[in-house]
C-alpha cells in the first residue's frame, strides 16, 4: 500500500485521541481528572470580541480522530491488551479487507498495521484493542573548548573516563570503525521501518537486526550521492565518547530511508515504533551489560510548553523511560532547536533529562529551546565531532549538547557509590553553573564540578531571554550561534554568518538531511514578523517569484507546522510551497466547503504563528488564547464539526491581528 509521503525529519509525537502534536500541559492531579486538559469553552464569536471556543464533546475511543475520514489510508500502532494478545490480533487485522500487517515485534503488546480507514475502524472495534495511533515519524535534531568548558578535560586527567560504564546511542547508527570512537562500538542493533515509501537501513534490507555491523552508518541505503545521510548518529557518539572515552558505546539505528521527500530529495525518517523497541532492546542490554547508565536521544518532536507527562499520546514511551530509570538507565534528550520556551517529544517527558544548547560564553543561542522544562545546558554551537569514513564535521544544536551530558553520567557513573539515577542527575545538576534567564535558571553541565563537590560557578545572566530575537545593550553580548548563516525564517541576512543548528533526527525533530554536498543542514525558528498575513497574503507567498519570502523560508515554516499541527500533513498534504497553496487558495472549480474553507484559515494561523506574526499567549478574548484556539480549531477538524465557527474565529481573531 502506497501511503502519503511522510515529512521527512519531523518529529511529530501525536498519538492521543483529540490531542494535537502542540500539546497542552496537563492540570494538576486532583480530583479524578483525565489526563488530557479540556478544549476551551465558551459561546460563537460575538459582536462584543468575546470569542471563546465553543464547547466540544469528548474524544472518540481508541481510534485516533482524524483516522477515520483518511481517505489514503495511514500506518499505525495498535496497542492490545497483553503482548499474548498480539498474535491474534495480528491474525485479525491481516484478514481486514485493506489492511496489512507491517511489523509484529516478539514480546510487545503493539503490531503496526497500514489500512484503510474501513479497516483502521473496524479493527478498534475489537475489545483486544486499546488505541489505534498513527506511527508518526521523527527526524534527528540538528569540542575540544566545550570538553574543556565543563571540565571533562580535568576529570580525563584525573582518570574519570567512564571505564567499566556504558551509553547507548539511539539515532541514525554510527561508524564502529571510525578512529575517534577507538573500537568502544560493542553492542549494536537495528530497527527501521518499511513500508511503502519507507527502505530499511538495516544492513540486510531487515526491519530488525541485531550485532555486529546492524547499526552500520556506511551501508549503500546511507549513502545519497557524495552525501553520507546518516552522519548524525556518529557525530553524537563521538561527543559522548570525547567526554568518557573510556566507556563502551551501544549503537542502535531507528531510521528509515525515504527517496520522495521535499523537492524529491533523499531523507531520513524514524517512526515511534522503532523508536519504542529502541527503548526494549535498552532494557534487554541492562540486564546483560550492568554498566550501562545513560541512553542517548537526540531526536524528538512536537511542541510542549511544559511537562507533558499527562498528555495520552505521550503514554506509551513515557512509561518505557520510566521504565529503563527504574532499571538504573538514564533517558537523556535534546530540548530541540525551535528557539521556544519548552521541548519537544521526549525531552517534554519529566523523568527524561532534557538538555539545551549554549556557547562557549555560556549565551544560550536564539534556536535553542529553553524553559523550566529543561534540566541543563551543555555546549552546542559549533561542535567538532566524528562523521562516517574517518572524517569529522562542525555541528551546531541541541543534538550535540545532549551527548555531551550522557557522556558525563557514565563518568561520574564511574566515580560515584551511588549510581542510581536520581544521585548522578542530581549531582550534575547542583553542580552546574546557574543560567539565569525570563526568570527562570537552568544550571550548565560542569562534570568536573560534579566529581569534586566544587561550588558552582557564579550565574550568567541573559537579558534579554534567549529566543526572543533582541538585541543586548552591550554588541559583545550577542548569541554566537544565530540561525541565519542558513536559510532564514526573516530574509535578513546577518553579518558575519554564524553557525546554524543542526536539525534533531526526528523521525522530530524539523529537519531534513538532503543529498546536496554543501554546508550542514539548518534547523528553521520562528521568524520574527510585526504582523499577520490573510489566506490570500500566504497564497501570494506560496507563489515563487511573487512574495518577499525565500522558497528555504516557507520550506521552514512549513516544516514548523507540520511538527506542530495534527492537521498539516497528517489529514491535509501541506509541506511544500505549492501544495499549501493549493490549501490556501484552492482552485476555482473546486467547490468551497466548509471544510476547505477552515482548512485555509488554519493553515494561515499556523503560517502566521511559524512567521512570529501571532504568539500562542496572545489573547482572542478574556480567557481565551490563540494556543486555544489553534488547539480547539484542530481537534474540531478532525472531528468534522463546528467548522464555520472556527473558520470565523481564525479569519477574524488570528489572521487579521496586528499585534503578536
């Protein structure tokens, strides 16, 4: 079955019923509440400019919304009972009209299933069923003076390396036999999708594969012309492996290749599936490799504010992490490079450690997230790191700052009596030099400040916050690391280039690793616009030649909005200039439905928000903010209902502000 051609490298984690990929934080505990926080309320939009929400109904059962009125059919999770239970499901599922069996892991209580939604809904009828999900995909986010910086040097001398310790590394696989990793690649496996558009980067053409050379960076399916697609995962292996050089490196490979990506260029993409049994094969490595302290994701994907612990979509992979901690493994993931208060997809997740990006001046440069979400800073701006076939690159992002922080836990692992997770985070953090910012502080790794019980060193103060696009009183305080040596999202180019991150490997991260060998891949932010634009006005953009916007900015946003829209490309293909267009101002033969009519309007609100024009706090009434709205609007759309309600709002109270 040929599916929709998945936006390559956007991590979008959106699996709960009615809950869109930007995620609400979920309310307290008390009393029995649902996990997923209620859908604003209120009346249709009045005269007065009071426009709440209108009220909505609950979230349909186990089969995810939207699924069911996917004309083009879509690849799945279902989620049974027991893993006893997941044979006969299969066995269910293969016999659906439409639908087919893709994956059915051993020991697991999900298979994966392509159907139509004839058979997607049938299938969820079964009482053996607990959830049908789309498997979304992710991509990867995108040293010697960072070494230095946190004192990994010191502890090196001092014989702290991680010996007897181990890390994993889950990302696009590594190169075992490159010089700077020193032959401590010992455990290695492979899980990657294949379906219609997807090609398996096993090196046996397998969705699975386990030992020596499975999670191989070199195959041909790596390989795109003079481009090596899969230098990802090496990158951050030989960071983790420059700040404990003496621990032993699993290397696991959860990426897919995809040939039609935008602008039919070859991609890599991971879906949560893989991702999941990623997370299995850690647990099975514990219990064969004790030292094994720290596994390594640096890849995520959609747009949490805060924790997101409570959001059902979230379930599934929160609890195989709670799981690995409880075991003595550490999760540690990258905030991600949207230049947002928050994270993405699994750094969102509480018993995750979340890291952001800062510079060798302790700046936290405008693309890196940022927030109380966050556990800690690590270096990530211009990182020098291994890449497949002996060679090295410059890197910037969370991607590199987030090994930098695994590779720390298995040295103070090392040196530590008690190794439980809670005391080695625990040191790290207290450790750690204060980021004071947006009246938050986020402490940056200092390994060697860890080890030695040393007081922090003084707080570093950032103002303005990092992410809000000011410029500081003093022009030597300036974020190194700015986003515009790449495409960006505001046509105004800056004076000397400066290092771009590199996109997180979603299979959400928003990044994709084109065949083109020129300069590293950029990870887009948010622009920075006074104001918003119509329909019409996006219309005029999408046309080459016609708008003031680069085809590499629109390319951006809309990247942006994939990541964080359920809608945009899940339900509505959207993720090149000229299919949006087409959603936008659709032909004049096509016949204006309501729905087509929302759809161009929440396009716009996205593009508006992608664009900086409109900020997910600001307020369409009194209590009800634009986050709201767009939260509402999509889960309303994939509903079918309350259509001309919302399109009025969005028309009305996102795309014709003036105010961000």
């Amino acid at each position: 079955m040929r599916l929709r051609a998945l936006v390559a490298m956007a991590i979008v984690l959106t699996v709960a019923p009615g809950v869109p990929a930007l995620a609400e934080e979920p309310p307290p505990p008390p009393p029995a509440a649902t996990a997923e926080t209620p859908a604003p309320t209120g009346e249709t939009p009045a005269p007065t400019g009071e426009t709440p929400a209108p009220a909505e109904q609950p979230a349909a059962p186990k089969l995810e919304p939207g699924l069911a009125a996917d004309g083009d059919g879509a690849r799945v999770i279902v989620e049974v009972t027991a893993p006893a239970e997941a044979a006969p499901v299969a066995g269910q599922a293969q016999d659906l009209p439409g639908a087919e069996v893709v994956l059915q892991p051993p020991d697991t209580s999900f298979i994966v299933v392509e159907g139509t939604s004839e058979s997607l809904a049938a299938l969820a009828q079964d009482p053996r069923v607990v959830s049908v999900r789309r498997d979304r995909a992710y991509s990867p986010v995108s040293l010697a003076s960072g070494l230095k910086l946190i004192g990994a040097d010191q502890a090196q001398a001092e014989g702290a390396t991680g010996e007897g310790k181990m890390i994993a590394v889950i990302d696009t696989g590594i190169d075992r036999d490159h010089p700077a990793l020193a032959g401590k690649v010992v455990e290695e496996a492979c899980f990657s999708a294949t379906d219609g558009g997807a090609k398996s980067l096993c090196p046996g053409g397998a969705d699975t594969q386990t030992g020596q050379g499975s999670a191989d960076a070199k195959t041909p399916m790596c390989v795109e012309g003079a481009v090596n697609l899969c230098d990802h995962g090496t990158h951050v292996a030989g960071i983790a492996h420059a700040v404990a050089p003496g621990a032993d490196i699993a290397a696991i490979q959860v990426f897919s290749r995809i040939d039609d990506c935008e602008g039919g260029e070859a991609c890599l993409s991971a879906y949560e599936s893989t991702i999941l049994l990623a997370l299995d094969h850690v647990a099975k490595l514990k219990d064969s490799h004790p030292g094994l302290v720290a596994v390594n994701l640096s890849l995520g994907g959609g747009l949490y504010e805060g924790a997101c612990d409570g959001a059902p979509e979230i379930g599934a992979m929160k609890q195989k992490i709670e799981t690995l901690r409880a075991k003595g493994v550490v999760t540690v993931a990258a905030a991600g490079n949207e230049g947002m208060s928050g994270a993405g997809a699994p750094g969102c997740i509480s018993g995750a450690v979340t890291v952001g990006a800062t510079g060798d001046d302790d700046r936290v440069p405008e693309w890196s997230n940022y927030g109380s979400v966050l556990d800690l800073f690590a270096p990530g701006v211009e990182i020098d790191s291994a890449v497949p076939n002996g060679g090295t690159a410059v890197y910037s992002g969370t991607s590199m700052s987030t090994p930098h922080v695994t590779g720390a836990l298995a040295v103070l692992a090392g040196k530590s009596a008690d190794v439980t997770p809670d005391a080695l985070v625990g040191k790290l953090t207290a450790a750690g030099r204060p980021i004071v910012y947006d009246g938050v502080t986020t402490p940056r790794l200092d390994l060697y400040g860890a080890l030695t019980g040393r007081a922090p060193s003084p707080p570093a103060t950032q103002d303005p916050a990092p992410g809000d696009g000011s410029t500081p009183d003093d022009p030597g305080d300036d974020p190194d690391p700015n986003p515009s040596s790449g495409p960006s999202p505001v046509p105004d180019p800056v004076d000397p280039p400066a290092p771009s991150p590199v996109p997180l490997p979603t299979v959400t991260v928003t990044v994709t690793v084109t065949a083109t060998p020129t300069t590293a891949p950029v990870v887009c932010s948010r622009g920075k616009a006074a104001k918003t634009l119509t329909a019409a006005g996006w219309a005029t953009e999408m046309t080459r030649g016609k708008g003031e916007l680069s085809d590499e900015t629109l390319s951006c946003y809309l990247r942006l909005v994939a990541k964080a829209s359920d809608v945009f490309p899940e339900l509505t293909r959207a993720s090149t200039p000229g299919t949006a267009y087409r959603v936008l101002k659709p032909a004049k033969k096509t016949k204006l439905t309501q729905k087509i009519k929302m759809e161009s309007e929440l396009l716009a609100a996205w593009l508006n928000w992608a664009h900086g024009g409109v900020n997910f706090t600001a307020k369409i009434s009194r209590s009800t903010t634009v986050r709201d709205t767009l939260i509402a609007a999509e889960r309303q759309r994939l509903k079918g209902s309350s259509l001309s309600e919302y399109t009025s709002i969005l028309k009305k109270h996102v795309n014709a502000r003036r105010i961000a």
